[in-house]
C-alpha cells in the first residue's frame, strides 16, 4: 500500500476533478453506499469540485443508522436487568430508541461497556461468570466475520454467560431495493471497498445488468473516489453498466475466502427490518441453528413493545438518497450530535452527521 499522503494529493484530486469536467455532457446522479464515503465527500469538499450538473447521494450504508429500532429497544431493556453486562461499539450507545437511548441507561446504573473488538466481549464474560454478557453485534460484511470468529470461539472453550443480540446487515440488497423504487433516483453507485475486500464483487454483476447501472468498488480516500467518480461517469457517457474495480489494491472479484467461510459456519440470511427503510428481503444475518445458544433473544424473555419512530426525523429520505441532510429543517437546530433526533446525526458515518461536523453552514 502506498503511503496515504499520495491518497490526498490535491494536485492530483484537482487534476481529476479536471477530467471529469471534460467529459460529462449531461447531468448525472451517482451514490455512495459507504458512511466512510461520505465523510471522505463532505470532510475534503469532494462534491464542490464536481460539475454542477453532478450530484451525489448518500446511500444506507451506515450501520449504526439502519439498525431497526426495535433491536435498539432489545438492547436498552437487556441493559436494565441486574444480570447483564451490555457490550456496544461507542457509536451505538447515543442512538435514540423509542423512548431512550443505551447512553441514558448507563447513566442510570446499567452496565454498559463500549468495547473495540468483539473478543472484548468475551474477555469480560470470562472475567465475571456470574453475569450475563451480552454483545450487540451490528455491521456490515466487514464486521460480521471477526463477530462470528467470537461466536465461535465462545462455542469452543464452552462459554455459558454470552450471547449477542444479531444485527448484521447486507449491502446488496438494500442496494436492489433503491433500485426497484419508482422514484429512484441514482444513474450509478460507488460500492464500498471495505465490504467488497470481505465478499467480493460478483453480487453486483446481476445488479448491473438487470438494472443497466454501473458500480465502482472505491476506496476511502479524498483520490480514491474522485477516481471511482470518473470511472463511473466514463462508464455512464459510453452507456456501460458493469462492474469495476478501483479498490484493486485490497478488492478482489471473489474477497476473502476465508473470512466468507466464517460467515457461512455461524450465520443464515434473515429478512430484516432496516430503520427508516423498512423490511428488506435476506438483507440480514441470523445465528445458524447450532449456534443458537448463544442467541439473545432465545435466552431472554423480552416484551414485545409498540414502537413509534419519531417523525420529525427525515433519516428515511436521506438514507435512499432523496433527501440532504440540509434539507431537514431540523437540522443543526433542533437536532444536533449531543441531542439526534435520529441515527444519521449519531454514528461517526452518519450523514448528518458528516454535514454537521464539515458542512454545516
């Protein structure tokens, strides 16, 4: 790998920025499916050195954002019992539920631990057998191979007091069901390196031709995708709509096989609820019959609450790309990072909050 300074090379971006100029005779509308590249896009004022007649969106994918909220409201009511030690990445302990958030509950005495790797999680259920640990286990493609690993390994040195609460989420479907709206807006997609370094990129290739649409796997990098934007738009002005790749110096057409065997040992597809979006079909992962020990939601007897999303928020626009954070009236007023009216101004790959922190004015 080259060293990142070449990655935000601004001679290089403005050179780019250049050629993409010279080559565009029509308005196009390209998405961004990464959290990461969208704050890349708005940190490094990507989208201002594009041609006008360019727009781009920002897709659902962030994590954070599109856990249902039901599984939200799972997690702060596991977080209330006695015997439970709740285990989060930081992001996840502001994300507003129906009522409250994790933040809140460990404010009231809950013992919510924010951890950096899922081994975290087991390291605290080996140190306190008389609790009940609990992983709240949220991501895309590139999470859930190192949350299963953990899986596993809890089932290997035979760990009773750990389970986790599943919320993995898949990329390509949410991607087919933009692009089945009657109203979809995006001529091509920038898919996210990250996820394709795990998986692949073979799932596109029907996505392209059935919906003849071109996707560039890009990187995170303010060059990256100023590279993954002119490749997309040379692909849309000669009407192409395949697949290639940018990320080549870590996406590989088949991923890693075995980070794909690890998924295929602990998980299933699920049809799943994705906050503000709705339910999305086999665009989730659930724990495999063998492994279900160690599901949450078996082993806690958990009320089912009536949930109501608060409808201020316009985070279900956004997160289709219909909207733009700024078009909330909301925005940097009444909902802010110390107080979200949603989960795109919460997660450090949220929209919102991206435009809040480099854009706001």
């Amino acid at each position: 790998m080259k060293y990142i300074d070449e990655y935000r090379d601004q001679e290089k971006i403005e050179k780019l920025s250049r050629k993409i100029a010279q080559i565009v005779t029509r308005p196009w509308k390209i998405m961004e499916v990464c959290g990461g590249q969208t704050h890349t896009i708005v940190r490094y004022n990507l989208n201002k050195l594009l041609p006008k007649r360019i727009e781009l969106l920002h897709g659902p994918g962030c994590p954070v954002c599109v856990t249902p909220l039901a599984i939200i409201d799972q997690a702060i009511e596991l977080a209330t019992k006695k015997e439970v030690i709740l285990c989060s990445y930081g992001d996840m302990l502001r994300v507003p539920g129906s009522k409250k958030n994790l933040l809140a509950i460990k404010a009231e005495g809950g013992d919510v631990r924010v951890i950096y790797s899922p081994i975290d999680s087991l390291k605290i259920a080996l140190a306190n057998p008389q609790k009940q640990i609990v992983f709240l286990a949220i991501g895309f493609e590139t999470t859930a191979p190192a949350n299963a690993q953990a899986i596993i390994q809890a089932k290997r040195i035979g760990l009773k007091n750990f389970s986790v609460i599943c919320a993995q989420v898949l990329v390509a479907p949410a991607i087919e069901l933009i692009l089945n709206s009657p109203d979809c807006p995006v001529n091509g997609f920038l898919a996210a390196g990250h996820v394709c370094t795990i998986t692949g990129f073979a799932d596109y290739l029907p996505l392209a031709e059935k919906y003849h649409i071109p996707f560039v796997v890009t990187g995170f990098e303010p060059l990256d995708i100023m590279q993954g934007i002119f490749i997309c738009l040379e692909m849309l002005e000669k009407k192409q709509f395949s697949v290639k790749n940018q990320y080549q110096r870590s996406a590989s057409f088949s991923g890693n096989l075995p980070a794909k065997e690890v998924l295929s040992e602990v998980f299933q597809k699920q049809n799943l609820e994705w906050r503000g979006i709705g339910e999305i079909k086999e665009s989730g992962l659930c724990l495999k019959e063998k492994y279900a020990f160690f599901d949450a939601s078996r082993r806690f007897t958990i009320k089912q609450k009536e949930i109501s999303a608060n409808h201020e928020c316009i985070s279900n626009l956004i997160l289709q790309g219909k909207k733009k954070p700024k078009d909330c009236p909301k925005f940097a007023k009444n909902c802010n990072p110390e107080q979200p009216l949603g989960a795109t101004m919460v997660s450090s790959e949220g929209a919102c909050a991206a435009y809040y922190h480099y854009q706001k004015d």
